[in-house]
C-alpha cells in the first residue's frame, strides 16, 4: 500500500495542480514575502480579509436550502476545507 497512487477525480486533480502552481509561485517569491517584517511596521496584510471571505463563501455554499452539489464539486469544495485546516 506504501507508494500506492489513489484514484483522483478530474474536479480534485484540478485542484490539486492549481494549488501545486501556486506553491511553486509562492516558493519563488519566498524572498518578497516578508510578512513578519510588515506586520512590526504595522503594515495592513489582506490574509484576514481573504480568509473571512473563504469561510463565508463555504458556510453560505454548504447550507443555501437552493444548494446543488455535484460529486466533483462536493469534492472539490471538501478539499478546499481540509487544506484550510
């Protein structure tokens, strides 16, 4: 089972090369993304925003009564989740 490669749908594959990007964009800016730096200047980061943003969107998506899921979408919105924990 170690190594054993799981069946991935479409939607998540998608995701997962989406969110692979943007770490590799992230991990090439590394040296600009001085957080720690601009918060001891009081400097305003949007993450908060962003991440209030995310949570209303899934909260009002998960529990709309006009909601519809598809499996890939169901899936997609999952793990969205769980990479937020």
């Amino acid at each position: 089972m170690k190594g054993e490669n799981l069946p991935v749908s479409p939607a998540a594959n998608t995701m997962l090369n989406r969110a692979l990007q943007r770490a590799v964009y992230l991990h090439a800016k590394q040296s600009y993304l001085n957080y720690h730096i601009a918060l001891t200047l009081g400097w305003p980061i949007a993450i908060g925003v962003i991440e209030a943003a995310a949570a209303t969107w899934s909260r009002t998506a998960s529990t709309s009564p006009a909601a519809r899921w598809s499996l890939p979408g169901a899936e997609a919105v999952r793990l969205a989740r769980r990479a937020g924990d």
